[in-house]
C-alpha cells in the first residue's frame, strides 16, 4: 500500500522520468509505439471503474454547461489565441491553432483523477469534444484559409468509439460482475495508470528523439513558448469555470489545457509542413511537465 501511495504523491517523478529516459535510451520503440491504443484503454478502462455511468450522462446532459465549454474550447480559445499569434509568427499561430482545436485528451479523466477533479466531468467532456471535432477543426482552417487540411472523419468515429467507449462499457459490466474485487482494488487505480502514462511519454519521446534532439535554439523558443501558452490555457480553465465547484473546475482546466497532442502529431505530419509537426512534438514537454506544480497550486485555491 505505501508503494502505491507514493507513486501517486510523486506521480511528476515519474512523467519527468518518462521524457528523460524516452530521450536517453530509447528502447523498443516500434513495439511500444504499437502499444500506445490498448495502454490508452487500459488505463481509461481503469479510470472509469472509478466513475459511475450515470453520473457521466448526468454532466453531458447539462446541456448549457456543454454547449458553453464547447464553444470556448473548440471555437473562442483557439481562434483568439491564433489571431494574436498570428501577429508575432504565422508558423507559431498555426500550431498552436492546431493543438488547441484538438478534442480533450482521452487521458483527461486519469489527469483529472491525479489532481482530485470531478472526473465524470473531465469524461463528458471529452467525448463531446471528440465527437465534434471531425467538424470544428476542419471548420477552423478553413476560417484561416489553409486548405489542404481534410480530415477522415469515419477513422476518428471509429478511434472514439475503441479508444472511449468500448473501454467505458467494459468498465461498467465489470462493476456489475465483480464488485467486491473492484471496490478493494480502487486506491490503487491511480498509481497504476500513472505507471501507465509513464510508459506512454517513454515511447512518445523515444520515437521523436533524434527530430528534438537534433534542435538548437529554434526548439528551446518553441519550447518556452509553449510553456507560457499551457501556463495560460491553465489559469483560462479555471477562470471560465467561475460558477461550479472546485472539483469540476479542477476537470475544465485539464480540459482547457490538455488536448489530444497525439492526435494533433498526426493531423501534422499528414497535412502539414515538418515545421509544424515539430512544434506538436514538443508540446510534449509542457503536456507531461506542468501536471505537478498545477497540483500544487490548487492546494491554496
């Protein structure tokens, strides 16, 4: 028990562990690539056995709360942010554009679940925006009048549907059959998906680490500025949360700030020149890095 109670209190030593040893010693990459999807349902399979279906339907049914987040996150945040942007440096404008048009993280409810928000929330949240994001991020590049974005939107249904849902309802057959396990085996459902995502930085960063090692000071200007951007997006979260509670105001930031980044590589290096895949690859470091201070914060909010 003190083992897994230590590695959720110290949960940052091992996201900082992953992006270390993903970039020093890279190992058996292409298998764990292939391993990312059935880590990912694994570890939301996990989750939702912590989280009641009911009480999911009952957030997405807030339709007012809904439609509002989905306007800020999918439409007003990453449109004021690309305009500004825009101003200083197109290519910037256009990743960040990019990455913050992305659908909440799959992994939103296990971020949520380590910094104690209403991870019921968190997983509304993200498979709203996921169902919606075959239509808005094609909307918003057209806006912008970048052309050659076309996005499938049956392959990103069908990654939904395996990626969310099936773990969902397995969870919730689980519970059903084997309660009693379930219920003994919760408190360590935290520590293990943290091992998890431990595993998942690992791979993400070995498989990029010639791309970010190979930078100079080009990647170091990327990097701080996408740490001043998440930094942002953090205290925005919380701001357009104003009127709910601490904890669903806890599972908006996360929603605010940690998009779908592995989604984000993807659209990249499909539709977009090597300058912008690069700067998806390096959202990696503030993705995994700001969790723990953001924790921490919290503790005096």
């Amino acid at each position: 028990m003190k083992v897994f109670h230590a590695i959720e209190n110290y949960f940052w030593v091992f996201l900082l562990a992953g992006i270390v040893l993903g970039l020093s010693y890279p190992v058996y990459n292409d298998f764990l690539m292939s391993m990312l999807k059935p880590l990912l349902m694994v570890m939301l399979f996990l989750v939702f056995l912590k989280t009641d279906l009911i009480l999911i339907l009952k957030q997405i049914k807030d339709y007012r709360l809904m439609a509002y987040l989905v306007c800020l996150y999918m439409l007003v945040i990453p449109v004021v942010l690309f305009l500004t942007l825009n101003i200083f440096n197109r290519q910037l404008a256009i990743g960040i554009l990019l990455l913050t048009a992305m659908p909440a993280a799959v992994s939103a409810a296990t971020l949520t679940d380590i910094v104690k928000g209403n991870i019921a929330l968190a997983s509304g949240i993200t498979i709203i925006t996921s169902m919606l994001a075959p239509f808005t991020i094609p909307l918003l590049f057209k806006f912008i009048n970048y052309g050659n974005l076309s996005i499938n939107t049956l392959d990103i249904f069908t990654d939904l549907l395996i990626l969310v849902f099936l773990p969902l309802l397995l969870s919730q057959i689980s519970k059903k059959i084997i309660p009693g396990i379930i219920d003994k085996g919760k408190n360590k459902i935290t520590s293990v998906n943290i091992l998890i995502i431990f595993i998942m930085i690992f791979a993400a960063m070995g498989s990029q680490r010639d791309l970010i090692l190979s930078g100079s000071l080009g990647v170091l200007w990327q990097i701080s500025a996408l740490y001043l951007i998440f930094i942002m997006l953090h205290f925005v979260g919380y701001f357009i949360g104003f009127n709910q509670n601490k904890e669903s105001r806890v599972a908006i930031t996360i929603g605010t700030a940690y998009k779908n980044n592995g989604m984000a590589i993807v659209l990249a290096a499909i539709h977009f020149e090597p300058a912008i895949l690069v700067l998806m690859v390096l959202s990696e470091f503030p993705w995994n890095t700001l969790l723990a201070p953001f924790r921490r914060v919290l503790r005096y909010l």
